[in-house]
C-alpha cells in the first residue's frame, strides 16, 4: 500500500433556504418597470388619437399643411372645378398690350356698373354652357337667390349674333367678371366684357317729360 488510503468521509447535507419574499428593491423595480410600461402606452394611445383627430380617420384627404392654408387664403375665391378657374382665366386671357391690336377692343369702355354684363365677339360655336362654365364662378349655387338671378341670354341668330347678355347677384360680382373675363379667348376669339346698358325707370323718362 504505497499510497495513503482517503479517509472515509461521512455524507455532509446541504440545505437551500430560499425566501419567498420579494426584497423591498426587487418589488420598486417591478412596480416602476409596470407604472413605466402603462405610461408607455397610454403615450402611443394619446399619438394614436391626436393622428386620428388631426388627419382624419378613413379621409380621402389629408389635414391641409401651413403651405396649403396660406395658398387657400390667398385664392380665396377659387371656385370648384365645374367652372373655371382664375389661373386660366389669367393664362388664357390677352394683356392690355394685346387687346390694342384688336379692332374689337378699340374705344372700349366698362360702361356704367350694374349686375348685368354685356359680352360680344364671341364665336359661333360657343354655347350656354361655355358661359356658365366662365360666369358660374362668380355666383354662390348654394344660395337659392343668387342661383336665380344668374341668367345667360346667347344670341345664335339675326343683328345679335355672337353676343350674350348675363344676369350676375350683384354689381360686386359683375365687375369682377368683367375685370377678369374681359379679353378671355374662347374658341380662339377675345371676348369682349362690359356693362349692359340698362335702361331708364319709366318715372325718369316721365319726369325728363314734364321738365321739357
């Protein structure tokens, strides 16, 4: 027996004790970690509804943008595309220059204001339609009134031929339709834009009588 024998040891018993108590720390954690977590989606609850409030939920259209809302105020008459609009009206339309070399618009003059405009040279083949897709601009359709005081006279026929007379709301709306349809061409021919002669109440000419 050249080497020591080991020693006989006796079985040693080991014992875990495992406390079921969450240490105080653990348990601040977890409840931070939960507060924290409900916060959290309470903040993509509120993004989600400011998202769903600002631009619309199943909208075709997004919320208009501060570019958007500037252009909008600067055209503030633009019209729905039924009619046309004032970028064309613009682009389409001759400048004074231009006009000066039409015999038709030689010794022009607006006449006096009223809601009625006087409009000629136009060409044979313009209709109604073509009219109201230019004159419909200035009318609010929504209004009952206003959509029966717009009226359109086309003459086809005889001395009146390739003229038009157009019933507007009001004087305002009449002036800017001349101001902006006035040497608008259409068919390839310059409209020319004026007040209609209206004429006298029969009490003036009653009265224009008696002075004389």
């Amino acid at each position: 027996d050249v080497f020591e024998q080991p020693q006989h040891v006796g079985h040693k018993k080991i014992e875990f004790h495992i406390n079921t108590d969450i240490p105080a720390v653990l348990q601040i954690n977890s409840e931070k970690e939960e507060k924290n977590g409900k916060s959290l989606y309470f903040k993509y609850l509120s993004t989600v509804t400011d998202e769903i409030n600002n631009t619309g939920f199943g909208r075709i259209f997004p919320a208009p943008s501060s570019n958007d809302k500037m252009e909008t105020e600067e055209e503030e008459d633009e019209i729905p595309s039924e009619f046309i609009s004032r970028k064309d009206l613009e682009k389409n339309r001759l400048s004074r220059e231009e006009m000066e070399k039409f015999s038709v618009f030689k010794n022009y003059e607006p006449g006096d204001p009223n809601c009625r405009i006087y409009v000629k040279n136009l060409a044979k083949q313009v209709q109604e339609k073509d009219l109201k897709f230019i004159f419909g601009r200035y009318v609010d359709f929504q209004s009952e009134v206003e959509r029966n005081m717009f009226d359109i006279r086309l003459m086809k026929e005889g001395r009146m031929k390739g003229q038009a007379f157009i019933g507007l709301p009001n004087e305002k709306a009449a002036a800017k339709a001349l101001k902006e349809a006035n040497g608008y061409v259409l068919f390839e021919k310059p409209m020319v834009v004026q007040f209609a002669r209206s004429a006298r109440p029969k009490q003036d000419a009653n009265e224009g009588k008696r002075k004389k």
